[in-house]
C-alpha cells in the first residue's frame, strides 16, 4: 500500500520560509514527485514537480521563490519555500505518479499559514 505523510506546514510571517518534506512508503515506481496547494474556495493548483530524469517545473507565481527537491533513496520530496506571502496560505498536498500503469496518489495535506 502507498502513503505519502507530509511534514513541515505552519504559520510563518510574509517574509519566511518553510520548508515542506513528503516520505512515500510502498512499493511504487515513481515517475512524477510534486507539489499542489489548494486555497480556501479556490482549486487545487501545481506548485512544482519533478520528473524521474531531475527536471523541474514550477507555478509562476513561485519561481525564484520556491525549491523543489528529492532524495531517491529516502522516497522523499521537498519543498523548500522562501519569501513567503499572505497568498501563498493554503493546504499543500504531495503527490506522485506512474506512468505505466498510470496511477496517481496524493497526501493528506499539511497547511501553510502566511501572516502578513
């Protein structure tokens, strides 16, 4: 069975960091290591992701701002955030994916508080 448990959420001053880490156990052949944040009464949108061969792809709104990472051997992904902002706040999910066969999974959530 796969579950993903993220860590490292909290409330911060604009201006902060945080940084997010997600531990994936089971048995899965991961292709896709990433990062989504859902606001209140908004979707749920990409923050970054990384591929299997290290690329990465990052929201607009964060670039320059935000790091992600990963450690193969620990099946962990990060997120490291810097220069936080009020609207940066929402619930950030870690998720992974399989190409073949194509297979989602999604952490819980931890939320991120940005007080300005």
């Amino acid at each position: 069975q796969v579950q993903l448990v993220e860590s490292g959420g909290g409330l911060v001053q604009a201006g902060g960091s945080l940084r997010l880490s997600c531990a994936v156990s089971g048995s899965i052949r991961i292709n896709v290591m990433g990062w989504y944040r859902q606001a209140p009464g908004k979707q749920r949108d990409l923050v970054a992701t990384v591929i299997s061969g290290g690329n990465t792809n990052y929201a607009d709104s964060v670039k320059g701002r935000f790091t992600i990472s990963r450690d193969i051997s620990k099946n962990t992904v990060y997120l490291q955030m810097n220069s936080l902002k009020p609207e940066d706040t929402a619930v950030y999910y870690c998720y992974i994916k399989r190409w073949v066969p194509s297979m989602d999974y999604w952490g819980k959530g931890t939320l991120v508080t940005v007080s300005s």
